[in-house]
C-alpha cells in the first residue's frame, strides 16, 4: 500500500473491527480509491466521516439490530448491567470511606455481582431475583437502593416483554463494575471540574449514541432514573441520633425533574433513531 | 387503492433500482445510485456497504461474482427474485401515490359522493 491515499484509507479501515476489514477491507478500499481523483492525497471528509461511522457502528454491535425490539432489549439490557455495576460501588466506595463492611454489605455485594453475571449471560429471571434479593436485603435495612431498584424494574420489561431476545454479551461487560466503583470515587477525590466533565462526557456519549448507536442513549437514562428516584423517595433520617427517626419520604427535589426530562428525551431519541436505523 | 407506508428508505430504493439492469460493482452502483436519483442520494463508500449489508441479510441482493482488480477484491452484487419483487413493489406503490395527487379524475373517484365540500 505504498500510495499515500490508499494508507490514509487504511488507517481511517482501522475503525471497522478487524473481520469485518478482512471481510470488507480490499473491496471498500478499492471503490474509495476508484471515486478519488488522481491527484487526490487526502481522504475526502465525506468518505472519511462514513467509515469511521459505520466501523464504529459495526465494531459497537449496532448493526446486528434488525429491529426496534432487538435495540431496545439490548439497550435494556446494557442498563442493568450499568445500574448493577453502581450499586456494587456504593458498598466499595463505603470501604474506601473507612467504613467496615456487615455480613448483609457483603451478601448486597455478591447479590449484585451475580446479578451482572446473570445479566450478561441473558438469564432475565435469574438475574431479575438476584437483584429483588439484593433491594431486599436492603430495605431491611431501611436503605432504598434505587440503583437495585431501577435494575428490578429494567430486568421485569426484558423478562416480560423480551423472554426470547437472549443475546448474551462479552465477559468485557465485567468490567462494569470497577469501571462504576472508578467513576463513583471522582467526586470525591477529584476537584469539581472533572466531576463537570463526567456529566459533560455523560452527555456526549448519548449524543454519539443517538447518533451511532441507539442502545447507548436507553442505556444511559436508566442510569438518570436511578439518580431521579433516588432524588424522590427513599429513608430520610431525622433528628441528631443515627438511626433515631428513618421515614420513607417522598419528595422530589427540583433536579429530579430536569433529569426525568432528560430521560424522556433519551428514550425517545433511542426509540426514534431505532426506527430509522433499524428500517431496510 | 391502499397506499402502506415506504418498505425501503431511499438509498436501499435506489441502490435496488440501480441493480435492475444487471450485476454492478461497489463503485458503479455509487454512480449510478447519484444519477437515478438526480444526485438526491449521494452515498459514501461506508455507507453503501452498510446498505449492500441490510440487503444482503433480508435476501435482496446477492454477491454474484468476484475479480481481482490493482491487487484488491472487486464483488459485483446482483437482484435476487425478492430483491426485484420487492423494488418493482415499492415502485407502485410510490407510483399510486403519485397519481393521488397528478390524476384529478382518479383523486375524484376515490373520494366518490362522500368527500366533505370545503366550507
């Protein structure tokens, strides 16, 4: 490949994930070249924007979405994991606090750990109990998980609604978890404005999303779900003495409604872009 | 006359039509997609590929061939019998509704005696 443009080419191929390259590589390479001109040096930002895209779309998974139904199952799905990953990291950033771990912490932990598992392996039912359990155990505590809580909600949809669409996903998606842990000490060690650019890369990811790849933004606002209930309802405490006077209390405060906003445009943009992307 | 709405988005439309006269390579079907749609549809070498995918998958189109050209793989797709049914199908149905709004006597017909006089 010594012309400059086909090496330019190549390495913009480097967005597709290498079978498809093998697959596709030589023959998308030969009609970009066959459109150029022959003085032409430099990939034209038309043709260089449509392959970086459609290889993200396609090393993303995107494209094997044959309908709406698939992209919202798999957009559920990716939700969970990251709902489940969260509340794993609620109890390790209590560790890195200082605070010790009880027996029912450590059941919490594995409850959740499990239910990642069995979400990433598409056992719904399986992972939809782990999850009840792991809200349970809590709540006995009189402490409402709504990272459990909105997972329990968005594992019943796909255990209803999508029995059949079993698409198991990468073990990579283990990962989630220490990612969630990663991302929940930020604001914690790190000044705001890098808490500033979690939202900000928060938001772009979903517009990239709606853009490339519909999964991401209905993944990404049942993540503001759980934020926007756990900003709504749950055990307030009361008085100066831990644990005196915990009352359930349901009151939104006013983010709860920008975030339920935001989640609506999500959904409805993950929903829209799956119709058009998922039409012949 | 029951007018549904559109099977194909205009690329997979036009890249079937451009498919009508026989089998065409990547770039071809890029030129003659560009001049059956007066330059409407313009589709980059990622994006075709994309459409030639959806239609392959859903059993439209077919690679019928294969030649090596400067060194790099050159496929030439073709209609299957689905892929022409369903073009010539989604032609008609744009075709009737054209005629709703170009043929008077027939936009008159289907209205009959029950259409609603403007005020």
């Amino acid at each position: 490949m010594s012309d400059p443009l086909a090496r330019r080419y190549g390495l913009l191929l480097l967005a597709y994930p290498s079978e498809y390259r093998e697959r596709r590589g030589d023959e998308l390479l030969g009609t970009v070249l066959d459109d150029a001109s022959p003085q032409q040096r430099w990939p034209s930002g038309r043709e260089a924007v449509s392959i970086v895209a459609q290889g993200l779309r396609a090393r993303l998974g995107a494209a094997r979405c044959r309908t709406p139904g698939a992209v919202w199952s798999e957009g559920l799905q990716m939700g969970a994991l990251l709902l489940l990953g969260f509340a794993v990291a609620g109890p390790v950033d209590d560790l890195f606090q200082g605070a010790g771990w009880s027996v029912r912490t450590g059941i919490v932990v594995l409850l959740a750990l499990a239910g990642i598992v069995a979400t990433l392996r598409a056992r719904w039912i399986v992972a939809l109990a782990l999850t009840a359990a792991g809200l349970t155990v809590l709540l006995l505590d009189r402490w409402l998980s709504w990272w459990f809580g909105a997972a329990v909600v968005a594992l019943a949809v796909l255990a209803v609604r999508f029995r059949s669409a079993r698409r198991a996903r990468s073990a990579e998606w283990l990962l989630v978890a220490p990612a969630a842990v990663a991302v929940a000490q930020l604001p914690d060690r790190v000044a705001l404005p890098v808490g500033v650019a979690v939202i900000a890369g928060f938001v772009l990811v979903c517009l990239i999303g709606v853009a490339l790849d519909p999964r991401i933004p209905i993944a990404g606002a049942w993540l503001l779900v759980a934020i926007a209930l756990d900003n709504t309802a749950g055990f307030r405490l009361y008085g100066d003495i831990p644990d005196s006077d915990t009352r359930f209390v349901v009151h939104p405060a006013p983010v709860s409604y920008v975030l339920l906003a935001m989640v609506a445009g999500l959904f409805l943009a993950g929903h829209v872009r799956s119709r058009q992307l998922t039409r012949l | 006359m029951t007018i549904q709405g559109a099977v194909l988005r205009a690329p997979s439309y036009f890249v079937l039509a451009a498919l009508l006269d026989g089998p065409l390579h990547g770039y071809v079907i890029i030129k003659r997609v560009e001049a059956l749609s007066d330059e409407a549809v313009r589709l980059a070498a990622g994006s075709l590929y994309a459409v030639l995918d959806r239609l392959a998958e859903a059993g439209l189109v077919e690679v019928v061939s294969e030649e090596i050209v400067n060194g790099r793989a050159r496929r030439y797709y073709a209609l299957t019998p689905d892929g022409e049914d369903t073009v010539r199908a989604e032609a008609a149905r744009l075709a009737a509704a054209a005629d709703i709004v170009t043929n008077q006597a027939l936009r008159r017909r289907v209205l009959g005696t029950t259409a609603v006089r403007p005020a």
